[in-house]
C-alpha cells in the first residue's frame, strides 16, 4: 500500500442547496483538483447531475471513487488509494 495522509472533515455542511456552494468552497480553499469519495447510490441521484456539471465548468478537476461500502473489506480500502 502507498503511504498517505488523511485528516478528519473540519468543516462540514449540511443544508438545502449546498451542492451548489460545493465548488465555490472548493476554489477558496485554492483547490485545482477534487477527491469526492461516496458510494455509488450517492452517484445514482439526480443531483449528482449538478454536481459533475458544476466541477466540469469549474477549473476544478473532479476525482470520482464511488466504491464506498460499509465495513468495507481490504481491497475496497486499496482500491480508494
């Protein structure tokens, strides 16, 4: 496995309309390219449309790993890094 690093969400945001709010925070933050980690039921809803479309005209490059499961097995966890 490839070493890494990973720190805790310090900041999170939970409201109506926030996938709009998404890539604005993003550029702030001085961000050119994204790792948005979920599973794929996330990926499947209709507002994840909005979400690829908002990052596509952003500048911001979106990395998509949509293999999130729960309790997930080793391979899952390698497959992320």
């Amino acid at each position: 496995m490839q070493p890494f690093s990973f720190a805790t969400a310090a900041h999170l945001i939970c409201e109506p309309g926030s996938v709009q709010r998404l890539v604005p925070l993003c550029q702030a933050w001085g961000a050119r390219s994204v790792v948005l980690v979920t599973d794929a039921g996330i990926v499947r809803q209709d507002f994840f449309t909005e979400v690829r479309s908002a990052f596509a005209n952003s500048g911001v490059a979106l990395h998509l790993f949509d293999g999130v499961v729960a309790g997930a097995p080793e391979h899952v966890i390698s497959n992320a890094a």
